[in-house]
C-alpha cells in the first residue's frame, strides 16, 4: 500500500492556487465594453467559469506533481510497478466532482441564458439577411424599409432579431452586446438583445463563411427612440420581394409588437 495520501495538505494547496489564479484572470476585462442588459450576466457567468476552471487545474496539477515527487522510481530501479486494480473510492471521486461541476455550469448558464431570453411584448422585431458577405436588415412596417451594412436600433427595451442565411452559414455577433447566433439557411435564428448603451458598435461575423469573410462587417448604431424612427422613416428602399416573402412568411408566425419599428 501507498499509505494514506495527505489529501488535506494537497486540498489546502489546491484551494490556494484556486485562489491565485482566480486573482489575477477575474479582475481582466476580458469581454471589453458592455452595452446590453445581457452583458454584465454573461461577464458574471465567464467569470464563475474561470473560478471553476482554476479549481479543476489546481486539482489537476497538485495531484500531478505530488504523484510525480511521491512515486519516482530510484535510480538504478529496473522492478516492475505495483500489481494494482483500480481504486473504488478515487473513481467514485473523480466522477462525481466533474459531475457536480459540469451539472453546476450548465444549470447556471440555462439560468443567465433564460434571464436574457425572456421574451417581453414590447419588443422589435429586425429581420436580418445574411450573404456572402454582407448584412441586411428589414424593419417592420408598411412594406418593411430595408437598410445594408448599417443596423439602427433603439436603446433601451427587446430587441429581437430573426436571422436568415441566404447561401452558406454565417454569424451574428455584436461584441459589446456578448450574444452570438449563427444564421443558418433554411431555418430562422433568433437572437434576443436589450441594449442599454447609446453608441456605434460593430456587427462581426463570426463563422468562418468563404474568402470575404473578414470584411464581413455591419455598422451598429444604438440610439434615443426619436432618432431611430426618424431614420427608419428616411429609409427608402423597400425590401426585395423574394426577401419581402420570407418576412411575411414568419411575421405570419410571430407578428412584430404593435407600434415597433415606427415606420
Ligand atoms: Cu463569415
């Protein structure tokens, strides 16, 4: 037998470097500037994640080298290793805990997810086309104003955009909002945002789409009611007819609030 294992000393170890290494990667602004209610959540739950993560790696690495140290052979030692099979306690340890853990994430990631998602009756709906490589947007109203590469939204209250791909699939990520949704063709996606800060961002696709990919960019602009139903007002192309189909084919299914969008 090896003898009982100092699992207190390799525990308080454990925890401590939990601790130092949650000091110095908690307080980096890794997400950059926030400007939706989802935002400070989702930093939140990144957050949790790395406190969680640096647990297991700390667990990972004391065990590791203390097995390391504890059980080198000695020089000149050619004798084969102890005759052992398993041991019941160590695998009902290291499959609960991984267990606890990862059911822990994905609850509270459900949770956060849930929070930003729930649907309010106040919302806008934006119809959002994606290409090869470009953004398109349709707002509600009377024959749907369209606008590319530019995606105005009032701040404040649910903004809720359904995504169609028309080719291949693609990637809608406003980084200062956190909220990512592919677009994928033949089906809608739907992305929930409530922006909170007035600004210019920048819409980035993110799934690696063909050789324009990286110029695939749209301009964000988040800004007070009036100004916003001014601009769409001031939007003079319709959207096309077989884009126009698709927009009604799903207003049909889940009509836009009365009143959004203004135009
Ligand atoms: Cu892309």
């Amino acid at each position: 037998m090896y003898g009982r294992l100092p699992i207190v000393k390799m525990l308080l170890v454990t925890l401590a470097l939990t601790a130092l290494i949650s000091a110095v990667m908690v307080p980096i602004n890794w997400n950059g500037q926030g400007a939706s209610t989802a935002a400070p959540k989702i930093d939140h739950l990144l957050n949790v994640m790395i406190v969680l993560s640096a647990f297991v790696f700390s667990l990972v690495m004391v065990m590791l080298f203390y097995a390391l140290w504890k059980f080198k052979a000695k020089p000149g030692d050619e004798s084969d290793g102890e005759p052992i099979h398993g041991n019941t306690r160590l695998e009902i340890a290291w499959t609960l805990i991984p267990t606890v853990i990862v059911l822990f994430a994905g609850g509270y990631s459900w949770k956060v997810l849930d929070d930003i998602e729930e649907p309010r009756s106040d919302h806008l709906t934006v119809a959002v086309f994606s290409q090869q490589y470009a953004w398109i947007f349709a707002y509600p109203g009377k024959d749907y104003a369209w606008t590319e590469g530019e995606l105005d939204v009032p701040v404040g209250g649910q903004r809720q955009f359904k995504m169609h791909a028309l080719d291949v699939i693609h990637s809608f990520w406003v980084p200062e909002w956190r909220i990512k949704k592919d677009n994928v063709p033949g089906i809608t996606t739907t992305a929930i945002v409530t922006p909170d800060k007035v600004g210019t961002y920048q819409l980035v696709c993110t799934e690696l789409c063909g050789f324009g990919h990286a110029t695939m960019r749209a301009r964000v602009v988040v800004e007070p009611p009036g100004k916003f139903k001014k601009w769409v007002e001031d939007l003079d192309q319709k959207t096309p007819k077989p884009l126009m189909e698709v927009v009604e084919l799903e207003s049909a299914t889940n009509p836009p609030a009365l009143g959004a969008g203004g135009a």
